[in-house]
C-alpha cells in the first residue's frame, strides 16, 4: 500500500514538473509567436493594397500623385493653385480593403509595416503611424516625411529594432505602389518635445523613422534620418542577401531555453547516474 502511495506521489511531482516546464515554454514562445502571427497580417495588409495599385488606373495613380505632392508644395509655404484634398483623403484608395496610405520596408532587420494616417494609439497598434505635421510620403526636395512607430511592446515588434541601424543602412516607403529609397544619413536622441530634427534641411529629400527609447522606459525619441538616394539594393530585384538580424525579444527566449535545456540535461544525467550504482 505504502509504495503505491510513493507511486502516485512520485507521478504527481512528474507530472506536475512536466506541466511547469510546458508552460515555461509557452510563456518564452509566446512573445515570438504573436510576433510572427502580426508579421503575417502585415503582409496580408500590404499584399492586399498591392493588388489594389497594380489594377488602379495610369489616370487614377498620376491624380492622386499629383495631390500628395500639391499637398507637400503648400505644406511647405509653396504657392499653389490647384484645389488640394484634405490631409485625411491623401493617398486613400476609396475601393481598397485597408485606409493605409504607404508601407514601410527596412530590410536589414525585416521590417515591412503598414503606414496610417496619424500617431493615434489605435494607428500605431496597427502599424506605423505618419506624423501630420511632416509631408506626406512621395518624396519632394525641401521635404521631411516622419513616420513614428512603437518598440517595446510585449507582442510584437514593430520598430524594436531600427536601433540596430547605421548610417549607409537602407529602407523603401512604398507610396501608391511606388518605391521611395533612402540611406540612413542621421540618428538622433532627443527630448520628446524636440522638434527640430523634423525640420526640412534645405533642398534634401528626407524621411525620418521615430519611435521611444531606452526600451521600456520611453523617456526620449530615437529619430533615424534617411536621405533619398535612386537606388537601393533589393529595391529593384536586385539578388543581393539581406543581413540577417536577431530581435530583441529573442534573446530572453533563447536564454531561457537555454536554460531549460541545461535542467533538462541534468535532469537526464542524474538519472543514467542513478542506473549505473
């Protein structure tokens, strides 16, 4: 009677043990899981505008061009006579399935995003928010596009890591379809309230990509300049490998199967040992 008791009891701490291992496991996972679920349905976003622009009409695509960039010339104090939509019509495509107006490709860290109109909380959950007071997304000497997405969040990515980029990094804003190429020419930290980083700089053609820093603590802004260049690689098809890069959120999840693994090493250690006396 005795050693059926030492059996189940024995079975319950199996069994138990077996349990807190799984759900340590699932806890570690989880982060990069709904990470890669949200990059799916960024793609799934994208890939359906795409389909959009590639059966909008020459007529329709040079029309609201030539909007987004009216829109920049009296943005930016230009005079204009043509009659300008508002800033919540640019860049929108009125039979599309999403409201995005561009998307966002850093391919050194696999990043592609949806870009919104606005910094709303809802915007940036969903992707990269287009600051309002910058111009919009189609280039333009004398201009300064600021696209703000978040970092630090506990399911997804989002612009976790254009802190790992450098100056000579790339990254492509697809506008209508089009791509708009930039090399990372400045990075700042500054104050959330410093605008001056967002002022156009003479006749450079920039795009700057924002989101909080020190992670999880969001005290300043991290502002990575890009200044557009005509050609980029990949941008065209090129066959040129993209850098690979490691997440943040993958290094606590490596570390702790690591040490799971290590445990479940000695756990197996322990037990040939206790075979071989």
């Amino acid at each position: 009677m005795l050693s059926h008791h030492r059996r189940c009891a024995q079975l319950i701490r199996k069994t138990l043990s077996s349990l807190v291992v799984m759900g340590g496991l699932l806890l570690l996972s989880w982060p990069a899981f709904s990470d890669y679920m949200a990059t799916v349905r960024a793609e799934a976003t994208i890939s359906r505008m795409e389909a959009v622009y590639d059966t909008m009409q020459d007529e329709e695509h040079t029309r609201r061009m030539a909007q987004a960039h009216a829109y920049n010339r009296r943005f930016a104090g230009l005079p204009c006579s043509e009659d300008i939509w508002d800033y919540d019509d640019q860049l929108v495509c009125r039979d599309a399935p999403s409201s995005m107006m561009a998307w966002v490709d850093i391919p050194k860290i696999h990043c592609k995003l949806p870009v919104y109109h606005h910094t709303t909380e809802s915007v940036l959950m969903a992707g990269v928010g287009h600051v309002d007071t910058t111009a919009l997304p189609v280039g333009g000497m004398g201009t300064i596009c600021a696209l703000s997405g978040h970092s630090g969040m506990s399911t997804e990515r989002m612009f976790d890591d254009i802190r790992r980029l450098s100056a000579g990094d790339h990254f492509v804003v697809w506008t209508l379809g089009e791509p708009f190429e930039y090399q990372v020419c400045e990075i700042h930290t500054v104050d959330p309230t410093d605008a001056s980083v967002l002022e156009p700089q003479g006749q450079r053609d920039l795009c700057a990509l924002i989101t909080c820093t020190p992670l999880n603590v969001n005290t300043h802004r991290l502002v990575v300049v890009g200044e557009r260049c005509s050609h980029l690689p990949n941008a065209a098809g090129d066959d040129v490998p993209i850098q690979p890069t490691t997440s943040v959120r993958t290094v606590p999840l490596a570390m702790g199967g690591l040490v799971i693994a290590m445990a479940a090493l000695t756990v197996c250690v322990r037990k040939w040992c206790g075979r071989e006396h």
